[in-house]
C-alpha cells in the first residue's frame, strides 16, 4: 500500500487532493437528492415535495448514525493505515462491516414499524402524511444499502483511497436521476418512484463498492486476521458511540424544528424543504473538508508526526473561507432561480418567500459551518470527542429553544436566525479545546 501521501506530502496540496474527490463525490450525492425534490415538485406537485422535507428530519437520524458508525470505523482505520499495521486494519474492516450491516438491519425494521407515528407526532400536515409515510417505508426497507455505502466509502477514505467511493457517487447519482425521470415521468409512480430509484441506484452501488474493497484487500499482505474481532470494535465504538449519540442527537433536535415549520402548513414547508436542499448542497464542501482534516489528523497521529496536524488546520481554514465566498456570492445573486428549480415559477407566494428569505439570509454564515467542521474534524481524527459533543449539542440546544420558544409568535424567518449563532458557538467551544493542545495526548 503506497496511498499515505497525508504523512508526506504538503499539507495543503495533500488535504486538496484528499478532499476534491470526496467534495465531488458529495456534491454528485446531494444532486440525486435535489432532483428527486425537483422532479418531485415539478411533476408530482408541491404536497410531494413537501412530503420529502417532512420525512427528511426523520431519515436524517437514520444518516447520522451511519455516518458516525463510518467515522469511529475510518478513525481508527486510518490510524492503523498510518502505523502499517495491515493486519489489524483488515480485521477492523471486516468487523466495521460486519456490525453495521446488524444495525442497519435492526433499525430499518424498527423505522417500518414506527415511522408514521412519528410523522404523525411531529404535525405533519395531513394533506402529506400518508405521502411521506409512503416515501418513508421505501427507504427503510433500503436502510441497509444506505449504511453500506456509507461505511464503505470511509473505509476507502481512511486509506487514502477518496477517487473510488467518488466514481460510485457519480455512478449512482446520474443512474438515479435517470431512474427518478423515468419512474415518475413514464411510469407515473409519483414519490414512490422517487424512493425506489434512490435505493436500487445506493443497493448497485453499495455492492459494487463491497467487491472492490474486498478485492484490493485480497492483494494486502498482512498475515491472517480474524472476520469479526472484539477488540477492534471496543476502540472503534469509543469514538462512533460519542460521534452517533452527537450527531442523532442534533437530528432529533432538527426534528423538533422540523415539527415548529410543519406547523405552518404544508406551501411554507415546501419551500422550506427546497432552501433545505440548497442549505446541504452548500455545506458539502465544508463537510468534506472537516472529513479530510479527520483523516489526515488520524493518520499523522499514527505515523507520530502530530507536528503537521497544526498546518493541516491552516490550510483547511483557508480552503473553507475560498468555498464560503464563492457560496455567498452565487446565493445572493441567483437564490430566486435557484428556488424556481424545484417549485417553477407558479409555485405559491407563501413557498417562494420562504426559500428565497433563507437563502438570501444563509448566503452569508456558511464561512461558519466551515469553520467549525475544520475544528471539529481535527478533534474527531484526534478522538477527541468529549468537548466535540459538548460544542455540538450546545449549537442544537440554541437552534431548537430559539425556533421553539419564537417561531410560533415571530415568524418562520426566527427558524434561521438561529442557525449562525449556534455555529459561532460550536466553533467557538470547539477552537478552544483546540488550543488547550489536548488532542495531541490521547
């Protein structure tokens, strides 16, 4: 394996090339997501689109335990990367597999068995529950794939190895789109041909994703190593558990927003959900910059050069404000054609003003997300995920009062307010523990 140009090359030049691919590779993955909103509001109708914004708080759980699971496995895969420890690093991935396949399992049945209940619990509009419910047992039978996938692409990122999760993302966006047009253009499948081509297109792709990897693992020589090893997973779930219980724990908050905007009717939600699928397109590169720095973090540790993770910060702090300039100047220029993509220009008044007044007002904060999954991707690669929590339940905490306790006297604008200043705070937390200079002793 000769794939560890994180330890030698310049930090900068090694973070770009590290996270252009998984950048690319994201943006291709929000594309299928934005079209099958687009394709949904445009030739479903706006309750469609809506019912996708209602359920995405809920799959976004689902998500989020995925990806932590993905981040405790690719930490510590990284790590053994770095040390060219081959054998204990192939028989975490074989148990990182192994266990998340169990619980991808175990929660699709439960999201089955619960899911229009919860739909139900958080004020859904009634003229889109039973859509979102429909849309929502799809992509819980899928739920396997979805955890697949993502494992599987983070294990090809902790070996340095970000172009082949990159060319199944482009792979699987493109044959969903062609599937999201067809299922609901000539087969009239409405939002249920949505959700089956998302997870034929993520099933396709987890399984190619699978062969690979096995397949380049196979020409490793790294002796025998056990299919399933308890002491891999203990240290890997030390840093999943903090990341999942994190991340779900913000997505059950963003559900509790999610519930305040339900309130408002099902047009406001509409548009809420199209600026929502703006918002992540946005944030792509600011995440697959926190993913690179968490990478190259974990791997300088492992190979002892903690001496570089300090420059490696610099340089993704300075990739994060070239992206949100760019981002703040394309918003504040194009936001109204941007919204049009997935409501056309006849889309309700009420739908219109709400995505339009987000974007205009995000345009201008997304520098701070950037920031703060810079620091926080250094504290993840360093397992230091104590006050990485605290920052990020602190910025939920802030989101959902604020949306909660004003949103229903003030106004829908009050859900975004918020936004920024819970972002200023995780960073703010986050950079802190950064400087005490504590990561570097774990």
């Amino acid at each position: 394996m000769t794939d560890d140009y994180l330890t030698r090359k310049k930090p900068f030049n090694a973070l770009m090339v590290f996270s252009l691919p998984i950048i690319i590779g994201n943006l291709f993955q929000q594309t299928y997501t934005m079209a099958d909103s687009a394709i949904a509001g445009r030739f479903v109708g706006e309750r469609a689109l809506a019912a996708i914004g209602a359920s995405y708080s809920l799959t976004n759980i689902f998500i989020c335990i995925a990806i932590g699971g993905s981040i405790g496995a690719s930490v510590i895969i990284s790590r053994y990367f770095g040390a060219k420890n081959y054998r204990k690093m192939k028989a975490a991935i074989y148990t990182a597999l192994l266990s998340f396949l169990l619980i991808s399992i175990l929660l699709g049945a439960v999201g089955l068995a619960f899911g229009r209940s919860i739909m139900t619990a958080l004020n859904t509009p009634e003229d889109t529950l039973d859509m979102a419910t429909e849309y929502l047992n799809i992509y819980f039978i899928g739920l396997p794939f979805l955890f697949m996938y993502n494992v599987l692409s983070s294990i090809f990122n902790a070996l340095g190895k970000s172009r082949i999760p990159l060319a199944f993302l482009i792979f699987s966006s493109l044959f969903n789109i062609l599937l999201d047009w067809i299922s609901v253009t000539s087969f009239h499948m409405g939002i249920a041909g949505v959700a089956w081509a998302t997870l034929i297109a993520q099933g396709i792709s987890a399984l190619l994703s699978f062969l690979v990897l096995t397949s380049y693992l196979k020409k490793t020589d790294s002796g025998s190593h056990a299919a399933f090893a308890k002491e891999e997973l203990l240290p890997m779930l030390r840093i999943a558990l903090p990341s999942i219980l994190q991340q779900s724990t913000v997505s059950i908050g963003m559900m509790l927003v999610q519930s305040v905007v339900n309130s408002f009717g099902s047009e406001v939600l509409a548009g809420f959900s199209a600026a929502m699928r703006i918002e992540s397109m946005c944030v792509v590169p600011m995440a697959g910059i926190g993913n690179a720095i968490s990478s190259f973090t974990a791997q300088n540790i492992g190979a002892d050069r903690k001496d570089r993770v300090a420059e490696g910060y610099f340089a993704a702090n300075c990739m994060v404000t070239g992206c949100a300039v760019l981002i703040c100047i394309v918003l504040e220029l194009f936001h109204g054609p941007i919204i049009e993509i997935f409501l056309g220009r006849n889309g309700t008044a009420a739908a219109l003003a709400t995505g339009n007044s987000y974007l205009a007002f995000m345009g201008w904060f997304f520098c701070l997300i950037g920031f703060k999954m810079a620091v926080d991707g250094l504290l993840r690669g360093a397992g230091d995920m104590k006050m990485f929590t605290i920052a990020n339940l602190v910025n939920l905490t802030i989101r959902v009062s604020v949306a909660m306790a004003f949103a229903p006297r003030f106004g829908i604008a009050v859900v975004w307010y918020a936004v920024p200043i819970g972002w200023s705070a995780n960073w703010l937390i986050s950079y802190a523990r950064y400087r005490t200079g504590k990561w570097r002793r774990l």
